[in-house]
C-alpha cells in the first residue's frame, strides 16, 4: 500500500510502499479517505517536534483522519462504518497504564505515550492502519467529508473544557472571547466561540493585510478581526474590551504572558501554542499581581481524549457547511502529495531553481491528502 513518509529534519513527505498492517485481536482495520495537515506536520517535517519510532529513520505522517472500517475483525464496530482515530497510545511494548486506563492519555506526561504521526508511532497518512477499536471514535456519514476536522476541534474542546474548569466555583457568565491566531486551530476556534459555544461578542487576532480569505471567514462568522501590528494585544482592553476567554493559538511566547493583560476581571486564557525557547523581558510582578487581583487564570492544554473527540463530532455538525468548504482550500490525492504541503516544499529549491509548489500562496489555510474518496 502506499503511505506518505518523512526523515524529520531531512527531507520532504515522499509516497512510500509499506505492507498492509494486519490486525490484532480488539483491533479493527481501517480504510484512510482523508488526513490533514496542520502546523505540528511541519514541525514533525522540520524535525522540531516528535520523532520516529524505534529503529525507524522514517515516519509515516497524519494524525488528523478520517477512515472507514474495512475489517471489524470480530469487535463491535461495523464495516462500512465511518471512524475518527484518536492520536495517543501507549508507548511501545507497553500495553497501558493508568492514563489509558482511566480515559485520559491526554494527560499522560512524556514517555507515558507515543502519539501516531507525530512521535515514536507512524501515523495515518497510508491507504490503511489499524487500531484498537477504543481509539475508533465513529462518525455519521455525512460528516465523513469533514471528518479529519474531528482531531483539531477536539484540541479546543478539551482546552475549553479546562478553561471551564478552574471558573467551575462560581457563577461565571463568559461572553468575550478573544483568539489569537488565524491558522487553522485559531479559525476552527473563532467558529466554535460564535457558532457553537454562543458567546455573544468574539475576536479573532492575526497579522494578514486586507483582503484575506482568514479575514473573509473571520468576518463572516460575525467576529472581530484584529491585526496585531495595529492593536498588541495587551492594548486590546483600551481598544476593543477586555476578555473573558483569551485561547492563544500562535505560538508567539510572549502572547501567554500578554493574554494576562487582555483577560477580564475573573477571566481564562487557554495557552495552546509550543514555541521554541525564547528569553525576553516581562514584568513579572505586574502579571503576578494582575492573577490575584482579579482571580484570573492561566492554563496550558495539549492533545485531547475520546471524549473530547465525541464532543468535537456534535461540534463539527453543529459548523456551518460554508466555514468548512472555506477553511479546507485544498485536498489532494497521492498524485499531488505536494500541494498539500505547500510550506514544505517551498523550502526546497526546485530544478530550474525556483521554489516550490504553485500552491504556495498566503492563502493557503488548511489542506488534506485524499486517500480514498467518500
Ligand atoms: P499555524 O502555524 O497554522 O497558525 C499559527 C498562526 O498564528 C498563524 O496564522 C500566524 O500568522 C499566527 N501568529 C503567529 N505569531 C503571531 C503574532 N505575533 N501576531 C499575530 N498572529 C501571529 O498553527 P495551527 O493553527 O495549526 O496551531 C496553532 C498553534 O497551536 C501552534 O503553535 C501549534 O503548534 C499549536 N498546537 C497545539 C496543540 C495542542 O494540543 N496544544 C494542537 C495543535 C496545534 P501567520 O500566518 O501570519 O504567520
Ligand atoms: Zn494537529
């Protein structure tokens, strides 16, 4: 079968031949239609994040997809069936432990997990993989187009879910929300803050120029786009008003320490990005002032569970079907691998000396590899 591969650091994603896996009892084999792409993929390509499996020196990418199930092999899940695999499992060689048992790998610190397409277990960008049918969250048919959507929403449904969390001892009216970044995790979240999560005012921070298709999907969903070069967040307050949500989706360390400024009296901000090392100045105690004076709260938030997966299938139905078909601006079959990643390949020079794929315009928002059509 043929799977897309890269050597971390080394190269960009290639077609490859790999056998078709074979399942194990409580595994089911799974037909891959869709995976998508999103900033972590670059990261794994340019070999700052994750990692190939023991005694690889290649990893198969994609840890957004969307599946049919080819074999049950005697479990509960029916062939024919629509799947979403979830992204954690335990580490190799080890069958679980207590994060896995109790339902919350997201939890698990490192070395308790692999994550398939991202650090030490090939993903799901191949023709088929398999899996335990507890990390096969199914989805209706007619979401199955969208289904790699599933992963990135359920990043936001568990951030919110923890954001939630630390205001869950007193009687909290959140109506603001501010998102900053219009990468595909800022835009999906903007979404879900004005469509399915009913606040009654929301931002959206990037740093495009007018006209901008993120601008366009920003605006048509009746939020606020706010450029960052005009308005720094921590001037948002003075300008817009100041937030009950802040959800940093930029990955700009200095966006965590400001959201503290952006926040609202008795406000959250969910801190979603990973950034590089990076040293810089802040003021220190007047961030730490600012948490206990006006009981706000920062938390971190990664990967997400079954759970929040099936959340994010309820949400995704719950998007309109224009945000989807404007969010995702190209899918591409094995024949066009590299339009699907256009910043990979526009690092790498091409014969003739120019760079890249023509695909590689700014407005390139979310892209996904098609295996087999729905
Ligand atoms: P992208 O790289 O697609 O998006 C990041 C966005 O932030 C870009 O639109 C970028 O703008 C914008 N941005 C960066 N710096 C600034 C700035 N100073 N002012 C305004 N905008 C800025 O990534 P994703 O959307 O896929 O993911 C967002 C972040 O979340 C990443 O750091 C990623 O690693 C992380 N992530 C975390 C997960 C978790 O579980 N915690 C899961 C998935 C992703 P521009 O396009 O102009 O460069
Ligand atoms: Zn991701």
């Amino acid at each position: 079968m043929k799977a897309i591969a890269v050597t971390p650091g080394a190269g960009v994603p290639e077609v490859v031949e790999r056998p078709v896996p074979e399942p194990s009892p409580g595994e089911a084999l799974v037909r891959i239609c869709r995976v998508g792409v999103d900033g972590t993929d670059y990261e794994v390509i340019d070999g700052t994040h994750g990692g190939v499996p023991d005694g690889d020196d290649r990893l198969v990418l994609g840890h957004e997809a969307v599946g049919i199930v080819e074999d049950a092999n005697g479990t509960a899940l029916e062939e024919g069936q629509y799947v979403v695999p979830t992204v954690r499992r335990p580490p190799a060689g080890v069958e679980t432990n207590g994060y896995f048992e109790r339902g919350e790998p997201d939890m698990a610190p490192d070395g308790e997990y692999v994550e398939r397409g991202i650090v030490g277990a090939h993903g799901f960008m191949a023709e088929y993989i398999t899996s335990p049918v507890d990390c096969l969250v199914p989805i209706p048919a007619e979401l199955a187009q969208w289904g790699f959507l599933v992963e990135p929403i359920s990043i936001t449904e568990k951030a919110i879910e923890h954001a939630r969390a630390t205001r869950s001892a007193f009687d909290w009216r959140p109506e603001s929300a501010l998102v900053l970044g219009t990468g595909s995790l800022g835009l999906l979240t903007t979404a879900m803050f004005a469509e399915t999560l009913g606040y009654e005012r929301v931002y959206c921070l990037g740093r495009k120029d007018r006209p901008h298709p993120t601008i366009d999907i920003v605006e048509r969903l009746g939020a606020t786009y706010v450029d960052s070069r005009e308005t720094p967040v921590p001037e948002i307050p003075d300008v817009y008003e100041s937030m009950d949500v802040v959800y940093e989706a930029t990955g700009y360390a200095k966006h965590a320490f400001q959201s503290i400024e952006a926040l609202a009296p008795n406000g959250v901000a969910a801190l979603l990005g990973v950034p590089d090392d990076w040293s810089f100045e802040v003021d220190g105690g007047r961030l730490h002032r600012e948490l206990v004076l006006h009981n706000k709260s920062l938390v971190g938030s990664v990967n997400s569970n079954r759970r929040q997966f099936e959340a994010a299938v309820d949400t995704l139905a719950g998007l309109p079907d224009w945000l989807l078909e404007e969010l995702v601006s190209g899918v591409y079959g094995l024949e066009s691998v590299d339009r699907a990643f256009p910043e990979a390949t526009a690092r790498v020079p091409a014969a003739g000396g120019s760079t890249g794929s023509d695909s590689d315009d700014d407005t390139t928002i979310k892209t996904a590899v098609e295996f087999t059509s729905i």
